[in-house]
C-alpha cells in the first residue's frame, strides 16, 4: 500500500526487453534506499512494482505484459517523451498517511484535456475511462500517476482538480500537457460501497417473498 505522496522524482534509465515483458533500470537518488531489501514494493508512477535488484541509487523491476497493456510511462516506446518518474516507497503501519490509501494497481489511463495557471495554482482537467467514471466524486480522493490529489469538479468522464506548487515541483506533474496520458486510480472506499450495495440488492433479491 501507498500513500500518493511522492517522495522523489526518479528516471527511468534502461529497458531491456524480457519476451513480452520488459525490465526497467531506475534512478532513485533522493528516495532513501537504504531501508528497502530486494522483494520491496516501489510504486513507480503509480504503479506497484517489485525491487528485484538494488543499489544506494537505482533498483531495478520486472514489468510483465500485463501491467504493461494497462498502463502508460512504463513501456519502451514511451521513453524519449517520458522518462521522469514519481516515486514512493511502500507505506509502514508507523508513518502518517498524507494522501489517502492507494493500492498501486491501476483502474485505468486518462488523458489530460485541459491545463492552465489560474493564479498561484494550475488547474488540471482529466477525461477519464468510462468505466471508471462512476467512482470519481466530488472532493473525493483520485491517484493521478501516483500523486493523491482531491477531485474539485466532475463532468460526466471529464473530472477537476487544482495543483498547488509544491505539487507540480515536486511531481512529475509538471510536464503533463493537453493529450498526455495518465495511470488512475481511483478511492479503494468507492469499490467496497458498489460492492456491498451490489451485494445487498442481491441478497434482498434472493430472499423468499
């Protein structure tokens, strides 16, 4: 689990492909390493990934075709237009929970429609999968390439939020434009609600009359 706080701004240095799959080699400098061992989830652009080599300043990650097909920012072909990643090491039951509980497994990719300065802060409209679109609620939480960020306006699969500084300096936010594509995820609470509310009209619907 994460918390949507990004704690460094890596770059993804090497790909090698592994059949379909692909094995990434990422520089980490900023992001504390010496307290993860090999096994260690990373999300990367909000996306789970496991260590499975490490160094003071890169570690590497097996990417399957899989997450490669739900994704964006992973695969080869996106490298020469994205090549900064956000960064989070996995959340411990000890630290604070800034963000709100992101899982690292996407629900699907968006596309950026809209994004302008209004005063101090930028305002980012995201069109988002159909699909998806039903969980996406106002001043409801949304992982955006792994950045928790706090939906201000939502219409019909177009959905708002406003960036302060701090957010896009410290994210790779920052070099989002119109058509730029993103990994979502949207509040794990949303799915638990349509579940159980799927759930409870099932079980009024099986009951004798």
């Amino acid at each position: 689990m994460f918390t949507g706080i990004i704690q460094t701004i890596g770059q993804i240095e090497h790909t090698t492909p592994m059949g379909e799959d692909v094995k990434l080699s990422i520089l980490c400098e900023g992001l504390g390493m010496q307290d993860v061992i090999i096994g260690d989830s990373i999300a990367v652009n909000g996306v789970c990934l496991t260590a499975i080599s490490l160094s003071d300043t890169h570690f590497e990650a097996h990417v399957s075709k899989e997450t490669l097909n739900v994704t964006v920012g992973l695969e080869a072909g996106d490298l020469g237009h994205i090549k900064h990643v956000n960064l989070e090491k996995a959340l411990r039951l000890h630290d604070r929970l800034g963000g709100h509980l992101v899982s690292g497994h996407v629900d699907g990719v968006g596309q950026v429609v809209h994004f302008e300065q209004l005063g101090d802060c930028w305002k980012l409209d995201i069109r988002a999968p159909h699909a998806i679109s039903k969980y996406i609620a106002i001043k409801g939480s949304i992982c955006v390439n792994g950045v928790s960020l706090t939906v201000n306006t939502v219409d019909k699969d177009i959905f708002s939020m406003n960036l302060i500084p701090h957010t896009l300096e410290n994210t790779t936010l920052q070099y989002l434009g119109v058509g730029s594509r993103v990994n979502l995820e949207v509040d794990q609470i949303a799915r638990y609600v349509e579940r159980m509310t799927e759930w409870m009209v099932e079980t009024d619907t099986d009951e004798p009359a």
